[in-house]
C-alpha cells in the first residue's frame, strides 16, 4: 500500500529517521520534525550528550530551528511530529510557541507530561499520541538494551 505523501504517517517516518540518526550518534533515540503547510521546516534528534546540554531534546532543536526559519517565536500553524511523548520541559516550551499540534509516537509513562496534566500545553494545541507507537518504542527498547 503506498503511503500519502504529507499524511501524519509520512512525517512520523521522518520523525523516525531523525530518531535512527540519534541512536546511530549514541542518543537516546528521539527524533522530531516541524511542519507548516505540508511542508517539513526544521528537523531535529536528541543532541544532549553531543552538545553537553541537558535541554538539547529533539523538540527544543526543531523548536529553535522552525522558529529561526519562520522568523517568529510562534508556531500557530505548524504541527510537531515526535517519536516520543513530550517531557515536562518540552511540552513547556511548546506552550509558549502556541504550535498547532502535537502528534507523537511511543507514550512516555516515567517521563511524559501527560503526568502532570494537560495544563503543560496550549488551550489551542491539539494532542495526538500513539502513532506508529512500535517502531517508536522498539528502537528505545534496542537502545537501552544496548546501554545494560
């Protein structure tokens, strides 16, 4: 079956490139990317051990990134694609974008902010988790068996 191009599966693919580019770099293997009008404006893997920097999460880099390609601190008419389920800082941060959407891959259940609620996210960010959830979680499940 062929895939639509611009479908949420077609940039979650892209997602997971970015996600196998961090575990190839010895990341945890997260990755994003940041698309307005079907089209993909910045792209983004865990970096925090290659950088030294705790907050180098792949959605702050493609955060950072779309926002110097748009010119703006906001992302009202773009949707985040990442293979995992946003952390407390992550979502914060999206929050103050105020990005459209949020669609991630693997849920995070130590980690995510869904713990703390949905106040983390704008009133006007539109949530999707659990797409392509397997090979989201597959290759964190490959990766920190690698680590042991």
């Amino acid at each position: 079956m062929e895939m639509e191009l611009f479908s949420d599966e077609y940039f979650m693919k892209e997602a997971l490139k970015e996600a196998r580019q961090a575990f190839e770099e010895n990341e945890v293997p997260v990755g994003a990317v940041i698309v307005c009008n079907k089209q993909i404006i910045a792209r983004a893997h865990n970096m925090t051990e290659k950088l030294n920097d705790a907050t180098a999460h792949a959605e702050m880099l493609a955060i950072t990134a779309a926002e110097n390609y748009l010119g703006s601190k906001y992302l009202k008419d773009c949707i985040l694609y990442v293979t995992l389920e946003p952390c407390v800082m992550c979502a914060g941060a999206s929050y103050w974008t105020q990005i459209s959407g949020i669609v991630y891959g693997a849920s995070d259940d130590r980690h995510g902010h869904k713990k703390s609620g949905d106040k983390l996210l704008h009133p006007k960010t539109k949530l999707m988790g659990g797409l392509m959830e397997k090979a989201s979680s597959d290759l964190l499940k490959k990766f920190f068996l690698k680590k042991r």
